[in-house]
C-alpha cells in the first residue's frame, strides 16, 4: 500500500483483519461525482460536469466491482462519453500494472506503469491501497472516484443527456427494494467470498463460507419463484452485482476461496440468471475468463506456485462474444 505517497512493501492480499481473523475491505476514498450540472453529488466535492470525453475509467477484468462499473458504462451507451484503460490481470508486488498482457493496456492517457502512480499524482500523500475501479478526470487531472458503487449510480443517472434511458438501473419507484437487497447481497456473497478466500482463521472461514451458501440458496429460491429479474421484472444494478459473481464463481471462488459446497452450475435458477446476464448485449464482452483465471491464481499467497488450472469447462462460456481466452473490445 502507500503510506504518505511512498510505496511501503509489497502487495498482500489481506488488507485488514478482524478480531477473528475475517478479512476487512478497506473503504474507498474518492468519493466525488459526476453530475450533469457540476453540482456535488451524495459525497464529495463539486465542479465534476458531465461532458463527453472529459472523464477516463480505469479497470481490471478480473475484478467483480471494476466489471460492475463496465457493464453500466456499457448499458447506459457511454462508451463514447467515457474511455478506459484495462490493467493487466496478474497483481504485482507494486499491484495493478499497466502493461501489453493480451486484453490489457498501456496507460497512454497518464503514462503511469503502476496503479498507484494515479493515486499519488490526485493526491501526492496519499495513504491506502491503489483499488481499481477509478474514474479520473481529464481536466482537473484528479481521481474523481473509486468506489463502484457510486460509478455505477453516477454512469445511471450523473451523465444526463449523454447516457441512453434504455435501461435504469436504480428506478425511482425500486429504490427501497434494491436497497434492502444490496446490503446482504454485498455482505453474505459479493464480499463473502472474499471473506472466505482471505480468512486467516477457520473460524472465520467458516463463518463466511456459511454466508455465501446461505445467500445463494436464499437467491435461487427467489428466483426459481419468479425466473426473471431480481427486483421487479427489469435489469437493475442489483442484477449487475450478483452476475459479477456467478460469473466468476466457478472459475475461481469454487476451488481457490474453498467455495466448494456447490458450484452456480448445480444451481439452475442462477444459472439462468447468469445465461439472461450474458444475453443482454454488450454484458458479455465485460467478461475474460483469460484474465480471470490468470488474476485469482497470481495471488502467491494463495496459490505460491501461480499454475493456472485448465478447467473448468464451463456451459456458458460460448455466450461470450469473443473467444474465452482471448480479449473483448472493451473501448468500445
């Protein structure tokens, strides 16, 4: 992480524990937002006007919460308004790299090799750790955020005119709903696995391993009783923030975060739920079993040897609009 602007060590995957061992995410610390008058959002500072090509995002493929942030982009028709930059998949002793990994970028924008180089030139003492996603802006030359959360509302509804209305992803009337179904769903399986994966006891573990098998038999027996969208009958950003799981759960959670009750293929209700994701165009080319495989097990401490594994054959893959393992166009 950096400590007052300077890189202290390399790269550990735990970034804080609990009294029982549990891993704890570190809190995102720009939190400003895009607006369509400039005006200050729920958080932050003002002065950040929605303009098409004034803002940058960046991203690695193998994360759940930077995808998020993609597929909205994507959903909202703001790849003309918002480029990106992709890091490369395998995290580093100085952690996200910019680099010609296939499917990843050099960082022609700013000309920074490292991740955190773009935290220290927003703020020259920053300290914390250097997450993806982060949404920069080009004119004041600063990160305005780099929480996924509030991207993904700031590319709904921050961008005014520039964003299509196809899909609202936070819909007025749903708001509540999507709420009380976020918070479990981020806590008990979007960062359970986490919790899981990175548990430094086995009380711990166990306790997030029952979190994340709790959370998707509450899950498929929602959606095995209404076999459509999670919240009302229309894709909202809950939707987004379980897809980004599945998607993932086989191939790396199930084996390298002991995740390994069940696989999402022996749940069918999810795996529909999955399948209706990688359906709606533009979700799939957000998705590179590549650098998803190729990121989780780089993770030394979990995996020292960093071998890949071959498999899992998964029934889905052939939905992706490019080939498994190669690189989706994401700029576009």
């Amino acid at each position: 992480m950096l400590v007052d602007g300077k890189w202290v060590e390399n790269w550990q995957p735990v970034q804080n524990k609990d009294a029982k061992g549990g891993f704890v995410r570190q809190t995102s610390s720009f939190r400003s937002w895009v607006t369509p008058d400039g005006r200050p959002g729920p958080t932050g500072h003002g002065g950040f006007t929605a303009e098409k090509g004034r803002y940058h995002l960046y991203v690695a493929l193998i994360c759940p919460w930077a995808s998020r942030t993609l597929i909205a982009r994507r959903l909202k028709g703001l790849q003309q308004s918002v480029s990106v930059s992709v890091v490369e998949p395998c995290l580093t002793d100085q952690g996200w790299r910019f680099g010609t990994y296939p499917g990843a970028d050099q960082d022609t924008l700013n000309g920074a090799t490292w991740m955190h180089e773009l935290y220290t030139r927003a703020d020259p003492h920053f300290t914390g750790r250097a997450t993806v996603p982060v949404l920069w802006d080009k004119q004041t030359q600063t990160i305005v955020n780099n929480e996924s959360a509030d991207i993904v509302r700031m590319f709904n509804s921050g961008f005014g005119a520039l964003a299509s209305a196809e899909y609202d992803l936070y819909p007025e009337a749903l708001r509540a709903q999507i709420d009380a179904l976020n918070e479990p769903l981020y806590q008990r399986l979007n960062n359970g696995v986490y919790r899981a994966g990175f548990a430094t006891t086995q009380d711990a573990y166990e306790e997030a391993f029952r979190d994340v098998f709790g959370m998707l038999d509450t899950l498929e027996a929602r959606l095995a009783k209404h076999d459509g969208w999670l919240v009302g009958d229309v894709l909202t950003e809950t939707d987004i923030r379980l897809f980004v799981t599945l998607v993932r759960f086989d191939a790396a959670y199930h084996g390298l975060f002991k995740c390994n009750r069940q696989r999402i293929a022996d749940y069918p209700a999810l795996s529909r739920h999955l399948e209706r994701m990688l359906a709606v165009p533009g979700v799939a080319e957000t998705v590179n079993l590549d650098h998803i495989k190729k990121g989780y097990y780089s993770i030394k401490a979990l995996n020292p040897t960093t071998i890949v594994p071959l498999g899992p054959d998964l029934a889905w893959a052939n939905r992706l609009g490019h080939r498994a393992g190669s690189a989706p166009a994401i700029g576009q």
